[in-house]
C-alpha cells in the first residue's frame, strides 16, 4: 500500500522504515526540511538501533522518501499516519497545535482529491480527541463526510525507545479504533505481514487503551521501587523478593483483580496492607502509592452507597454480603459498610446470599454475625424472590448463581446497581440499569 507518515520524529521515523521494509510505499512528511533532506540521503533523523539501516535500504529501493508537502503526500498515499507529538502543556494538559496543524493540512489536500483516504492518528491522544477534535476539522476544512468520503481510525503505538523495531514486529497486539469498518479495513491492511493479533475497536477505547497502559507501567515502576525501599530497610533482597513474586502468573502478574468494579476486603488484604504500612511508618518510610491505597479502597466503597442514595429510593434489595461469591467471610466486607451505612440513614433493607444465610445457622462466621452485626443479621433473606418482591433497587454485590438470570426477571420493575458486572455487554441495557465503574 501507499502510506504517508506525518512527523519525522520517534514514532514516525520508525513506522516508516519498518513499513517501507515490509514492501509498502512510504512517503514521509516534516515541516523540518532538514529532517526531510536526511531522509531522502537515507539516514535517520533519530538514534535507535537498527533505524538507520532500514532507512537506508528502504530509500535505496526506493520505497521510502520525504517531504514537505502535504499535498503531495495526500495525492500519492492510501493512508495518512499522524505521528505528530502531543506534548504536555505547564498545566499537565495536552499540547494538540500539531496534530490539529497537521489535520487541517490533510483537510485541506482532501479537497483536490477524488478517492477514498483514511487518516490514522498514531501519535497519543486522550480519549475523545479522534471524535471532538480531529474529525469536525477534518469535515470542517475539507467539506467532506467522515465514513462516506474518507476513512477515520486511532492506531496507538506501544514502542519502546531502544527496543522499537523489535517492537514494532513482535507486538503483543496492533490495536485499531475504527470509525467505522471500512477504515479499520484499510489500516488492518498495512499490517497483514506482522505476526500479532489484530484488534479493532471504537475510538475512545483505543484511545484510553494507550493511556492505560502507560499509567499502569507507572505504576509497577513505582510499586516495585516502593517494595525496595521497604525491603532494603528490612535488609532483604528486593531483586530476589521480585523474582519470586512475578513468578506467579496465576494471580500477581495475570489480569486477575484487573477488572473494575467495588472495594475489596476480607481477611487478608486490608489486615496485611495495613501491617506493612505500620511497619513503614515505624522505619520513618514514606510509601506514597501504597499509603494511597485504603484512601482509594474507601472512596470505591462510598460510590455504591452515592449510587444507592442518587436513585431517590427507600426499599432496597442487597445481592450478596460475603466480600466475594463462594464464602461466607464477611470480615471487612465493604457490602458490610454499604449495608451499615443505608441502615444508618433509615433506609429498608434486604438482603440476599445463600451462602452468610447457611452461615448464620452452621458457619464459621456464625459468632462473627450474631456478636458484631446482629443488626444486619436480622434483615437477611433466605428467599431471593422475597428480596425481589420488597426491592425498588438491587444492588449485585456478588456474582452469586442465583442471581445469573436476575436481570432477564426484573421486568424493568427495579433500578439495578451493578458492582460486580454480573453479565457482560451491559452498557446498554437500560437507564435502570448502573454499572459502578462501566
């Protein structure tokens, strides 16, 4: 295929050499003219390994040249990249004057232009901006209809400095927003030799997707350096504690507990996080992100009961008390807190979970109920329909067996709060339908 790649910087040196050394037609295209000059002698405007042989090799076959003319690149491309930079303003906020300039430039050459084109915004953008930004002035400067005369798609690039090219061919996935099909067709096409799943989706998902991943390489960043300074003040091994703790691909590194929804608790993981940082304290160590962490739980656990309260309703139904589906541990459940907390403020409760309810009579929490919630003892239902009968809202706090089929039965009867996502592709239900966090 014909690509046009605008900015000639990381990103778009990169893209260019590698498309250009998997046989397509790549056209570069800088308001430097020096980078455009280096380009067409076939060296790298950049320094990353391997970069500057693939230019090389792609100008030599004459695959791969530069300019700086955005018209011409628009008349000889299929698809346009924007691989501009977005840098960050002094307020933290994004700077899009280059991706907006290059935009509007695009429009712009649309105008002369008889065939359909996609434009494919490659540089990191925050959700929304494809959408509200980048296409009203696509539409605006060109007079053209988005998904009828030209093609619109967000390819995020996950490329690492000093690693790109290796990146570039082993990714873990090559994700494409789409604005419609006929787009991410044309842009999963500059892609088909790249061993790697392709995944399309809508625009601000990919969008965020880039965001996520970034934050959360923060994060483990800051975690594991966290972790080392607790260890080294323990004098233990960090390296060694780290090897060991990324060893299990069961729980720690997995996307298990990487799905949102409401607060955790139980047994272990508020009692443990709470001894590490009382130990930290006792070292005089500041652990910023862990230390964040019961502040974040606590407000997770407060939006349910915010949920409860915004419905306007008394009558509530509670599906699930235990901290999890599958036991009856209700020690520092936040369903606990959200159940203390609406009784407190007078309101009418139900509750519904087969497993506490076998608990109350024979369990092992049996004293746990009777001495230090009675209170909440009392208003537990052994009947799932009784709890359906006197709700006006529901609350799903497990993902309890008898409650699978629970929303095909409410008939629209009941406001559901959902903190679990009891069933997927629930988005749409209904307006009496709220996921806590989706």
């Amino acid at each position: 295929m014909r690509i046009a790649i605008f900015g000639l910087g990381y990103v778009g040196c990169v893209s260019a050499a590698c498309f250009a050394r998997e046989g397509h037609e790549v056209i570069g295209v800088d308001v430097n003219p020096l980078k455009v000059n280096m380009i067409n002698a076939g060296q790298s405007p950049i320094i990353e390994t391997g970069v500057d042989e693939l230019i090389h090799q792609a100008v030599t076959a004459g695959r791969l040249r530069a300019t700086t003319l955005t018209a011409e690149a628009i008349t000889q491309a299929d698809v346009s990249l924007i691989c501009v930079g977005t840098p960050s303003n002094e307020n933290g906020s994004l700077d899009l004057k280059y991706v907006h300039h290059v935009a509007g430039e695009i429009g712009q050459a649309l105008t002369t232009q008889k065939k359909y084109h996609v434009i494919a915004i490659r540089s990191t953008v925050l959700p929304g901006t494809v959408t509200n930004e980048v296409i009203p002035l696509l539409e605006e400067i060109s007079g053209l209809k988005v998904g009828t005369d030209f093609g619109v798609c967000s390819n995020p690039e996950f490329l690492r400095e000093g690693s790109a090219v290796a990146d570039f061919y082993r990714p873990a996935f090559t994700l494409i927003g789409q604005w419609d099909e006929r787009s991410g067709d044309r842009v999963a096409a500059i892609y088909k030799n790249i061993d790697a799943p392709v995944v399309r989706t809508d625009l601000p998902t990919a969008e965020m997707i880039k965001y996520v991943s970034n934050t959360f390489h923060a994060l483990k960043i800051t975690f594991a350096n966290e972790i080392g300074n607790f260890c080294k003040k323990m004098s233990i091994d960090s390296h060694e504690v780290m090897r060991i703790f990324c060893m299990d691909t069961k729980l720690n590194i997995s996307p298990v507990y990487l799905k949102p929804g409401y607060a955790f608790g139980g047994s272990c993981l508020p009692k443990d996080l709470r001894a590490l940082l009382h130990r930290a304290r006792q070292e005089d160590l500041d652990l910023p992100v862990l230390q964040a962490i019961p502040r974040s739980n606590e407000l997770q656990a407060r939006l349910g009961v915010e949920a409860v309260l915004r419905t306007g309703k008394k009558r509530i139904g509670i599906l699930g008390l235990s901290f999890k589906a599958g036991t009856d541990d209700l020690r520092e459940s936040p369903l606990v807190y959200l159940a203390e907390t609406l009784l407190g403020k007078g309101y009418d409760l139900r509750i519904y979970d087969e497993n506490v309810s076998m608990a109350r009579l024979t369990g092992a929490n049996k004293q746990y109920i009777e001495k230090v919630i009675p209170h909440i003892s009392s208003l537990l239902s052994s009947s799932l329909d009784e709890v359906l009968a006197m709700s006006e809202v529901l609350v799903v706090g497990n993902r309890l067996p008898a409650v699978a089929t629970l929303l095909e039965q409410t008939n629209d009867r009941h406001i559901i709060i959902d903190l679990v996502r009891i069933r997927e592709g629930l988005n749409g239900l209904d307006e009496n339908y709220q996921g806590i966090c989706w």
